[in-house]
C-alpha cells in the first residue's frame, strides 16, 4: 500500500487506480441498470399483454410485488451509480478517502470493498447525528 502525502491526498499512482476501481465499479453497475431495465420493461409487457385485475388476479399480487421488487432494485443500483459519480467528483477535488463525518481517513480496506464510501466505519456505525 502506497502512502499519503502530507495533506492526506493521494499520490498520482493510487488516483490511477481508485479511477480504474470506479471506472470498473461503475460499469458492473451500469450493466446492472440495463439488465434491471430490461427486466422491468418484460414485465410491463408481459402484464399489458393480459387484462390483469390485481384485487381479483390470483396471479396479479405476485405480478405486482415483482414490478415493486425490481424497481426498487433498479433505484437502488441508479442511486449506486451516482455515488460513484460522486465519488468521482471528490477523487478531482482530492477529497476522496476522507470522512465526512469525522475528517480522518478512511481505510483502505474499506475503499477497497466500498469505492463510493463516504464514512469511516466507525462514522457509518453511529449513523446520522
């Protein structure tokens, strides 16, 4: 593991590979996004194909609960997406790696698992304030 500078920003060869990390996290999740599209899209067709009546559709609340499951997917891997983003974003700024909660650095290891991470573990435990 490289070390940081004096003012906690992280020397040229360690951006290039946390760019590569979100680079690479950011495609497996954009993948993720057409994939989840392209399910919901199924779906709808699927259930536009039928006259579905949920209330008295044995098959309609299960058809329903998987339209709401995927959507919820599909917003969570889209709000995953602009972590990244933004993450992006503080790795210009040279804030990438530091808490916003307590200022200190985050570890690496937890980098590693989570590139878009924005707390320490400590910070994340606590939760908001």
């Amino acid at each position: 593991m490289s070390e940081s500078s004096a003012d906690g920003v992280s020397p040229p060869i360690e951006r290039e590979s946390v760019r590569e990390r979100l680079a690479a996290e950011r495609a497996g999740t954009g993948a993720q996004i057409a994939a989840l599209s392209r399910e919901f899209d199924g779906i709808v067709e699927a259930n536009a194909l039928v006259a579905v009546d949920d209330e008295h559709d044995p098959e309609g609340s299960s058809t329903a609960f998987e339209r709401a499951h995927v959507a919820s997917l599909l917003a969570q891997a889209r709000e995953h997406l602009a972590d990244l983003d933004r993450a992006q974003e503080r790795l210009e700024r040279g804030d990438y790696g530091r808490c916003e909660g307590c200022g200190e650095p985050i570890p690496a290891e937890r980098l590693e698992v989570r590139p878009a991470a924005t707390t320490c573990v400590h910070c994340a435990a606590a939760g908001p304030s």
